[in-house]
C-alpha cells in the first residue's frame, strides 16, 4: 500500500518563486515549520493508502485527462486553524484549474476513493505548526504561474520527514 496524491506539478523554478513567499511568512512566524521546498504543490485529490491493483487503473483514466496548460494566480495568504498551517492561494479559482481538479476527482470517486474534505479549496501550504492573529486571509503580492503538468504523488515518511515523491507525470494537452 501507498499513501497516494495528485496533484499539480510545480517545475523547480516555480518553486523558488514559493519559496520567497515562504521566507517572509517564516520571519513573520519564527515558531512555524517551513515546508521543504520540494514538497510544495498543490493537492487536486488525495488518495489515501492505495494498493498496487487500484494504482493502475488510475494512472490508465489520469492519461485520459485532456487539459490546456493555464495559468494560475496565488495572491492571497491564508490558514487553517485544523491543521495548523499557512498557505498562498488564489483569491479566484482559475476555471481551468476547477476543471482539472473535476476530471481528477470524477476519476478517483469512479473507482471508489471519497474526498475526506468537504469543497476543494485550493492552497499551497508554506508553513506547518503555526497559529496566525486575527486578520488572516490577507492580500499580497500577486504570483502567476503557468501550470503544465500534474502528477501522482507518494507521500513517504523517510527518517521522520515527510517527502512527497512525484510516481508519474502528465502533461496538460488539448483535447
């Protein structure tokens, strides 16, 4: 059994760009637990524990998925009170990105999967174990990037850290 995500595939450059938004959080909340640079993405539908028999049938329909590159803008700091985290997120969900995340979704839910959260509300999480003041969410800088692939992910727990470890990629294309 794996613990399976998709998600989108953020390329290294794109995470440096997140990395900076992370920075600043961090100074701003010295106690919060960065996510590792390499971990940062942004979650279309997790799994949960997966066995090696439902994995393919789901690499098999993901192909499927037809879906323009886009390009999408986080511009808003947020967090969660359970789990304690901050995030960036878009303050207007790109329609291309619902759409993705639907096709996903519709994928995963057909071959018995449930989302264990009521909505998508789309997010990367910069920082873990932090309790923000009152005022969250709040506006900043706006980023956009464009986004051309998603990919199923494995998270693993490797000597006690969390690694997110990408098993197979697809690129957007028209359908």
């Amino acid at each position: 059994m794996q613990r399976l995500f998709f998600s989108l595939k953020f390329t290294t450059a794109q995470q440096q760009l997140l990395l900076s938004y992370q920075q600043i959080l961090s100074k701003q909340f010295p106690q919060a637990k960065p996510v590792s640079v390499d971990n940062l993405h942004l979650t279309l539908f997790f799994l949960g524990q997966v066995t090696a028999e439902q994995k393919q049938p789901l690499l098999t329909a993901a192909k499927s998925i037809a879906m323009p590159s886009f390009a999408l803008t986080l511009d808003t700091v947020a967090s969660f009170s359970k789990p304690k985290i901050l995030y960036l997120a878009p303050s207007v969900v790109a329609r291309e990105l619902l759409v993705l995340q639907r096709q996903v979704a519709d994928i995963c839910k057909a071959m018995g999967f449930n989302e264990i959260h009521d909505g998508y509300r789309p997010h990367v999480t910069l920082l873990r174990h932090v309790s923000v003041p009152e005022g969250f969410p709040q506006q900043v800088l706006p980023l956009s990037i464009v986004v051309s692939e998603f990919a199923l992910y494995q998270s693993l727990n490797i000597e006690g850290a969390v690694r997110y470890l990408p098993l197979h990629t697809f690129n957007c294309r028209e359908g």
